[in-house]
C-alpha cells in the first residue's frame, strides 16, 4: 500500500500514511475545505445559507 500523499511507503503507525507529515497534510485538507463530499440532497444549492447561518448569534 501506498501513502495517498505522496505514493512513499506506509508506516503501521501512520497507516494509511507514510509519516504524521503526511497524516497531517491530509487533516489539512479535509479542515479547509479541500475534499468535500457530494451532497445527493435536492435542497443544498451553493450559496444559499441553512438556518443556523441565518439567525443572529446569540450569547448564553
């Protein structure tokens, strides 16, 4: 197996990765929004804010 980073050979302690380098680049990409999973839901549309956007932050 290959580290989908960057192809070098896996480490058991990092697997699927070869080093925490590359575990963490991976982590890096899913937080800003890099890999996204495609929604099948008819009313998501881009650009339109869900409820929770809408509504004025309120303090506790």
């Amino acid at each position: 197996m290959s580290c989908p980073i960057c192809d070098g050979d896996t480490q058991q302690r990092y697997r699927p990765f070869c080093s925490r380098r590359c575990a963490d680049r991976d982590l890096g990409k899913w937080l800003n929004g890099s890999y996204a999973v495609p929604s099948q839901r008819l009313d998501d549309v881009d650009g339109e804010a869900d409820e929770s956007e809408r509504e004025p932050l309120r303090s506790h």
